[in-house]
C-alpha cells in the first residue's frame, strides 16, 4: 500500500471513528515518513545510489576539515617563525653585529 493511501486511510478512521491515541500516532508516523520522502525526492537522494551519495559528502566535509585545520596549523607555524626571525634580527642588531661585519 503506498503512503499517501495509507495516510488517507489513516486520516478518515480518524475522522469517522474519533482520534485515538493510537491513530493519531499512526497519522503522524505515516505523515512523517511521506514528508522525507519528499523531502529526500526533491533533493535527489530518493535513488539507490543515495547512501553512497552521502558517504561521498561526508568523506569529503572530513577531508575538507583535515585540510582547513592542517592549513591553520601552517599559518600559525609561519607566523611564529617570522616573530622568531624578527626577534633574532633584533637582537643581532642590539648587539653590534651589523659593525662587527663592517
């Protein structure tokens, strides 16, 4: 039985036989269930290939965060290294050693 009958059916118990707990959750389980699956058709992953559609998403949103993170890292290596160049200048100028050089 496809959802939509089964919701309709659902839907005039309901009506003719008063809302019971149970057919009430009946009616939302079955309504939830048809709204994801639209939900799912419109964006494409309704298909076999779904599951595989996403697995592919999520590797790629790791890999895209391993890479975001590793360049952070490289950014922030660079940046002590330019404060630890400017610091040893400093100091190599505050002793004299551009005259000892002359």
């Amino acid at each position: 039985m496809r959802r939509k009958d089964m919701l309709a059916r659902l839907m005039a118990q309901a009506n003719s036989e008063g809302g019971d707990l149970v057919t009430l959750r009946a009616i939302v389980e079955e309504a939830s269930e048809l709204g994801a699956a639209r939900v799912l058709g419109r964006l494409g992953l309704d298909d076999d290939r779904a599951q595989n559609d996403i697995d592919e998403l999520r590797e790629l949103l790791g890999a895209w965060r391993a890479a975001k993170a590793s360049a952070w890292k490289a950014a922030i290596a660079w940046l002590v290294r330019g404060a630890l160049a400017l610091l040893l200048i400093g100091m190599a100028v505050r002793i004299g050693v551009p005259e000892m050089l002359r």
